[in-house]
C-alpha cells in the first residue's frame, strides 16, 4: 500500500495551456491524495479530466470528492471525470458552503443541464452520494480518515479542510483573501502542526494590494500562518494564469530562499507521504 499527495491541477482562476506554463502547469486546482487505497479528491478542476483518465487509477472503485466551493475552475472537470460514468464506482461528493442553498448536487446538475452542457448529472452512472455539510463540521471517510473543516474568506463561500491519517496530516486551504496583520484564527486553528499545507497563493505581496477583495491570498501570508502553527511544510498553489513559468521559477526560488519549507505545486507533482 501506499501514501501520497498528487497535484493533477495547481492553477486558478482559468486553465491556460500555452508553451509559457509548461514547467509548472495550466490546469486548474484537483488533488489527489492516496492513502493505502483509499482515494480523497480535492477540488474537481480540468485536472480532474486528467486524474480520472490516468492509467494508475484505473479500477479504483471509490473516490470521496471534497469541494472547497463552486466557482467555474473548482467544477469545470466535473463532466469530465471518467469514473463517473462507470456504475460500478462509488463517488462520494461533499461541500460545505452550499448547505440551506440548494446543495451540490442541484449545482452540479445546473452545471450539466441545457444549454450550458449536452450530458445531464442523470447520465453519469457512478453510484454517487451528495453530501453537505456546514464548515466547521469534522466527518470522517473510508472509516480511518479524520477530516476537519473551516469556513474561508472567499466571495460565495468557501471550505477549508484538514485530513489526518495514522499520523499523517495535510490541509487545504484555497479559495482564502487574508487580513494584513490579522492572522486568521480559523486557519491557524486547522493547520496546527500539520505536515503539510497547501495554501491559496494566487498573487505575491506586491500584487495583493491591487486585489483585495477578489478573495485570495499569498505565499507570504501562508508562509507566516504555518510558521506560527508550527507546520512543517508550505505547498504554495493555485497560481495566478498570468504568472508564467519564467514568473514561476522565480518566485520558486525567493520563496524556498525565504523559508526551507516552502514548495511549489506543479501539475503532476507527487509528495510521498511515507518518507
């Protein structure tokens, strides 16, 4: 058995394939994490399309989908997932921000209905559960992962969450806008001393003036909130489409400059969680 985190989407906003996002990805935000079989999606972005098709989970028969929201680059691969479609596996939806307001699976059939998309939700034959929840709330999957939440500051809404597994812990904390000088206690609560943190660090310092208000974050304020959490390692994710790979490298190296801790997701980048 295995035990690994792997990045099949790090992009936000909107996918953007083109030569210039090649090294680090175009896809948008989908995560897999792979604990002794059990299968924990994070986000349904086009990486999804790409997760769903890959030959290492072919007869994988269950997969538990955590939504962190439902703006276009967390759903767009959902139509496209495979699996889905196939009526002997089992697909475990969830999200935290829609409960009271209609629920994921009327958003997710609104996605897929006319004239938006020629395949209704009704044809795709997995046996599929709808599940929501409100952030905060902590459930747990496949009966041995733990999963806490919390509510993000993100336009809609959105959900952050914690997973822990026999010792292993990794959180995901995306679509996120901070306050300057006002760590959020919520996420400094969840990450608490967690191994991993894959943070919203769509703009840097200097751009995040010019946004606020659009809902995200950056690799500076991840890197202090996991400093002050005593987490061990900084994953910084969903880039912004206008940061190319050459801004990519850069920032690469200021960041890993800055803290030992700090990474950057790329798309198909796998961290083992067993070394």
């Amino acid at each position: 058995m295995s035990r690994f985190i792997k990045f099949w989407g790090v992009r936000g906003s909107i996918a953007c394939p083109s030569p210039n996002h090649v090294q680090y990805g175009g896809n948008t935000s989908c995560i897999q994490v792979v604990l002794d079989g059990r299968h924990v999606v994070l986000d349904a972005g086009t990486g999804l399309r790409n997760l769903g098709a890959s030959p290492d989970n072919k007869g994988v028969d269950h997969f538990a989908l955590l939504m962190t929201h439902t703006h276009w680059d967390h759903i767009f691969g959902f139509p496209f997932f495979t699996p889905a479609y196939n009526p002997n596996v089992k697909l475990d939806v969830y999200a935290g921000h829609l409960h009271g307001n209609g629920g994921i699976e009327n958003l997710l059939a609104s996605q897929m209905s006319d004239p938006m998309f020629p395949v209704p939700l009704a044809n795709l034959h997995s046996q599929k559960t709808f599940v929501d929840f409100e952030a905060g709330a902590g459930f747990t999957l496949f009966e041995d992962i733990k999963v806490r939440t919390t509510p993000l500051n993100h336009p809609n809404g959105a959900t952050g969450y914690r997973i822990d597994y026999q010792g292993h812990s990794l959180c995901y904390i995306t679509d996120t806008e901070h306050v300057v000088g006002k760590p959020d206690e919520n996420i400094l609560s969840l990450i608490e001393g967690a191994d991993y943190v894959i943070y919203d660090s769509t703009y840097t310092e200097e751009e995040f003036p010019a946004k606020v208000g659009w809902g995200h974050s950056t690799w500076e304020e991840g890197m202090r909130l996991c400093k002050a959490a005593g987490a061990s390692n900084l994953v910084i994710f969903h880039h912004d489409p206008d940061h190319d790979d050459s801004f990519m490298e850069h920032l690469e190296k200021t960041a890993k400059a800055t803290w030992e801790g700090c990474m950057v997701a790329r798309d198909g980048m796998v961290i083992d969680l067993e070394g």
